[in-house]
C-alpha cells in the first residue's frame, strides 16, 4: 500500500501553519508531499520547496500552474489532495481549481473568504463529488471526542448549557505594525475577510461547542469590538448562544486577554450531568455529577470509547497534544480518500473529519456575528438552509 500523496499551496518561509500540516501530515506514516506552491512569490516558493528537499519540477511558481502540471502527470505520480494553508482570501480559488482539475481538498479554516463563496464551494463539492476536509483541530483530540460519544449516548442528560472561551492575548499590542507577519495579514480585511478574532479563533470555539454536543446554533447576540485603536476588525467578542433543542449558551473570544496563550475550554450541561475539557490540558477530561464525586478521564484510558481509542497513538501517561490532534484529521481524510479508491464506505475513524458542511456553518457564524453586534436587534438567527 503506497503513501497518499499530497500538494500544498501555501506555508512557504516564514509562514506558521504550513509548517504545522506537514508535520501532522507525517505522524502516521501515510502521507508524503509531492509538490507545492509555497508562496505567491516565485523565488521564495523555490526557496521554500529546497529547504523541503522536492524536486525542482514539483515546486510551482503558482497554484494555477501548479494543478495545470499536476493533471498532466500518471496518476501514480500526481498529488491525490491539496492542503490550502494561505490567507483566507485564496482559500476559495485554490480549493475551486484543485476540485475542478480533480483533486481532493483539505483546507486551513476558515474555509472561504465569505458565505457566499462557501456556498459555491459546496455546490462545486457535490458536483465534482470530490472529497472536502476543513482543519477544525481540536475536534481531533482523543478526549473531545469521547465528550462528544457521552454526550450522544446521553450520560448528561437533555443539554441545557453550554460555555466555551477561547482567550489569547497575542494581539493585545499592535502587532500588525511590526515585522509580524501572521498579525498583519489576520487584521486585514482585504485577506482575512470581515472578522479577525471571530473568523480566527472564536469560529474554533462555535464548531467545538457544536461537534461536542451534536447541536447546531440556531440564534445568536454578539458584541464584537476592536480594542487597539486603529484597528479595522475585532480583536475581541461575546455573545450569547441558542440551540435548536432549546439550550443556551455564552461564547466569548479573545486576541486581547493579556498573559493568555491558548486557552480554548468547553464546559457543557444537561439536566443529570456536566463535563468540561481545557485545550491547555487535553489529555484531562471531567464529568460532573449531582450525587457523586467528579470523575477524571484521561487519554490512554482502557474505559475509553472506540473512537477515542482509535484516535490515540501512546500509552496512558504520554500526553497526546496540539500536533497528533491534527494528524488525527489528517489520517481520517486519507481515510477517506483509500475507502474511495477501493470503492468502499470509510469507517467511523474515517469519516469523523470536519467536511464542507462545517465550512458553511463556519463562515455562516463569522458573518452572522459581525451583522448581529452592528445591529439593535437583539437576536439574529442563522438561516434554515444552512
């Protein structure tokens, strides 16, 4: 069995993500970068396909040219997928050209620039019937999805509650106006779209707070602001959450709280029990009871479900963290694309990867929370068909 072979586009020097999906990428043993176009600069797309030691002919100067090459190829040769890990304003017109020249896509979130272009890639998806895969990493973590399995076989109870924060404090400054190269393209609308810390950071929070429980948001209140003066998108929000079974919610986001560093958590409610799990300390798990002592769940545990056992590597005891969380996602969409190519169904491990419906929703949330806090109406509600 041959390695899934993979392009990228984008995450060329000095770019921090890239560097990230290709190490996900390579956990497992199951995929292999074949070629790139790693910058909109030439030289510097050169550069970067070197310094990771590629052929010269499978580093492209750009992404059209790029796929162009690609499809030209045995198909033994060819990349099978493209992992897009630009600023948001390419991630649509990358992801068209790669659906549309027949490869498989896997993209940095959030998965367009606009609503409007998720939409269109959703009906691009469903007409090339291709695969599509979006990088919402902390679904990856053993512990999250064990959440998610008690909360579907009802442990808890009807939901009722839900928290979730996500408090960085990285932009509490005005990074954009220094050598800051992640800040500068994160605070401009023309690249980012119309929300720094919503579309960054607290569309994380929403997808967790929905995969968690298996609800979607049905309304939202939000109060977004910019905090550093100059400042044309947030840089800070809350608001207030309903689902469509009834439940609440507060989610609330920060670039600004000054000393925090990653700090995503989750705490969830029903009427017979609770649970909360901290990014900054994935491998813990806690579920709370009215009647007895709170109970601490750990990675690596033989009382684990199925799917949190599949989707750990190491003994009870050896952390499992921010890299192997996302080559979790990255081994289910190889997953997806062997179950493809044999022609079978993929299995549960396979197919528990964010696709293109969570990018609708994604971006539906970042737009419905920059009109909700502009607005006097107190509650916006998202639209039916999405």
């Amino acid at each position: 069995m041959t390695k899934i072979r993979m392009g990228m586009v984008g995450g060329g020097e000095g770019a921090f993500i890239g560097v990230v999906h290709r190490m996900a990428a390579g956990i497992d043993g199951e995929i292999e970068l074949v070629c790139g176009a790693f910058s909109s600069d030439a030289e510097r797309s050169a550069r970067s396909g070197a310094a990771l030691h590629l052929p010269v002919d499978r580093v492209y100067a750009d992404y059209r040219s790029m796929m162009k090459a690609e499809t030209a190829l045995p198909a033994s040769e060819r990349m099978q997928f493209v992992a897009i890990v630009t600023p948001n304003q390419l991630h649509f017109p990358v992801a068209e050209a790669a659906l549309r020249a027949g490869f498989h896509v896997l993209s940095d979130k959030p998965a367009t620039f606009n609503l409007q272009e998720a939409l269109q890639l959703r009906a691009i998806v469903a007409e090339t019937g291709l695969l599509y895969g979006l990088t919402h990493t902390y679904t990856g973590y053993p512990l999250v999805k064990e959440a998610r399995a008690r909360v579907a076989a009802g442990e808890l109870g009807s939901i009722r509650k839900v928290v979730v924060e996500y408090p960085q404090g990285w932009l509490a400054g005005p990074e954009e106006n220094t050598a800051n190269k992640q800040a500068a393209w994160r605070l401009d609308p023309a690249r980012a779209g119309v929300s720094s810390c919503m579309g960054d950071i607290g569309v994380h929070a929403a997808n967790l707070a929905e995969y968690v429980t298996g609800l979607a948001i049905s309304e939202i209140c939000a109060d977004l602001t910019a905090f550093v003066e100059g400042r044309a998108l947030d840089d800070d929000g809350a608001m207030l959450l309903r689902f469509d079974n009834g439940a609440r919610g507060v989610l609330s986001a920060s670039q600004v709280s000054v000393g925090e560093e990653n700090a995503l958590s989750v705490r969830v409610y029903g009427d017979r029990g609770g649970l909360e799990w901290r990014q900054q300390e994935p491998n813990t798990l806690l579920l709370k009871w009215p009647d007895r002592p709170t109970e601490v769940l750990r990675t690596g545990g033989a009382y684990l479900g199925a799917l949190a056992v599949s989707n750990t590597r190491t003994p009870m005891g050896h952390p499992e963290g921010y890299l192997e969380a996302f080559a979790n996602l990255y081994l289910a969409f190889a997953g997806q694309i062997r179950a493809r190519d044999a022609g079978t169904e993929p299995d549960e491990r396979s197919s528990d990867c964010p696709g293109i419906e969570e990018a609708v929703r994604g971006m539906a949330f970042i737009e419905l929370a920059v009109e909700a806090s502009a607005s006097d109406v107190k509650w916006h509600r998202f639209p039916k068909h999405l």
